[in-house]
C-alpha cells in the first residue's frame, strides 16, 4: 500500500523562515517534533493506504486539475486547538484559492472512492506535532501569533508518497502537476 497525499508546496525561502521558528518552539517545556523544514508544505486532501494499482490512476486524475497559480502569504503561528493543540502550524492568507484547489482536488478524486472530508479545509503548513503538552506552550504560541513568514506562489500540486520512519517521514512525489491559466 502507498500511503498517499495531495500537496501544495511552498517556496524554499518561506519553508526556510518556517524553520526558524522552530528554535523559538524549543523554549517551551512541551514535547514536541519538528517537521523538517524542507518538507513543510500545505496538505490539500490526505488519501491515505491506497493500492499501488490505484496510484497510477489518482496520478492521473490529478493531471486535469484547472487552476491558475496564486499568491499566498504564511503569517502567524498557532494551533489546531488553543486549549490544547496537537498540531502547531502557520496560517495561510490567500483569499479563498486553496480551498478552491482542496475542493478539485476533491472532485477529481472521489470517483476514485476516496472518501471527500467532513471537517472544514483549513489551509495551515504544520511546523510541528505535540506530543506532550505544557502550558507555557499557549504564550509562546501567542508570541509568534503575528510573525510574518512572507509571500510566495503556489504554482504545482504535489502526489506525494510518504514513508513513517522513527527518524520522521520520508516523502516521495509521485506526480506534480504545474497549474497554469486555463486556455479555454
């Protein structure tokens, strides 16, 4: 099985200034681990286990995505829940278009049987995952609630396979796929 997710990656030099911050998440007494800077990114839809028959064909699919590229800009820090986050990540400001491509992205892979999420998309590019929590957590996240990561173009979508290791994951793309204007 290929565990199997959909992503919009960000530019080198705002997943750089992400890692930053990491240093900042390290004063806190909470534990946490720290996605490696050079994979952060924006999760459009997580597919999950899927056949390798089954790759070749979302791989596909995801070729007749119909998006222009757009401008986003990475600000703020914060958490999936602010009482007790288990997910710290960095805002995405961009009007709306990654929720149009998660909404595609959607659409073109649920003839394929991926279920389509029942949660809200919050687009977010995770910078780390709290495995234990502790409460001086909430004011440093406070303190990076308004930091700016900077402005960059989401250009591609990104099939990525990704492998856990005790070292963290291994991601692999599998298809990438350019968005362009639309010529019709």
């Amino acid at each position: 099985m290929d565990r199997l997710f959909v992503a919009a990656e960000l530019p080198r030099g705002i997943r750089e200034s992400l890692g930053s911050v990491q240093d900042v998440l390290k004063n806190s007494n909470a534990r946490l681990t720290h996605v490696d800077p050079a994979i952060i990114h924006i999760t459009l839809k997580f597919i999950g286990d899927t056949p390798p028959e089954m790759t070749a064909a979302i791989a596909k699919s995801l070729g007749s995505i119909h998006a222009a590229p757009f401008p986003v800009r990475v600000l703020g820090i914060s958490g999936n829940n602010p009482r007790r986050p288990r997910v710290i990540w960095a805002g995405i400001r961009d009007g709306g278009r990654c929720g149009l491509l998660h909404a595609a992205v959607e659409d073109l892979l649920s003839p394929h049987g991926v279920p389509r999420e029942d949660r809200p998309f919050v687009p977010h590019a995770t910078v780390a995952r709290v495995r234990e929590y502790h409460p001086d957590l909430a004011g440093i996240l406070r303190s990076l609630a308004d930091r700016d990561f900077g402005e960059g173009t989401i250009d591609r979508v990104v099939l990525k396979k990704s492998t856990l290791t005790p070292r963290g994951p291994v991601y692999q793309d599998i298809a990438e796929v350019p968005l362009a204007e639309d010529s019709a």
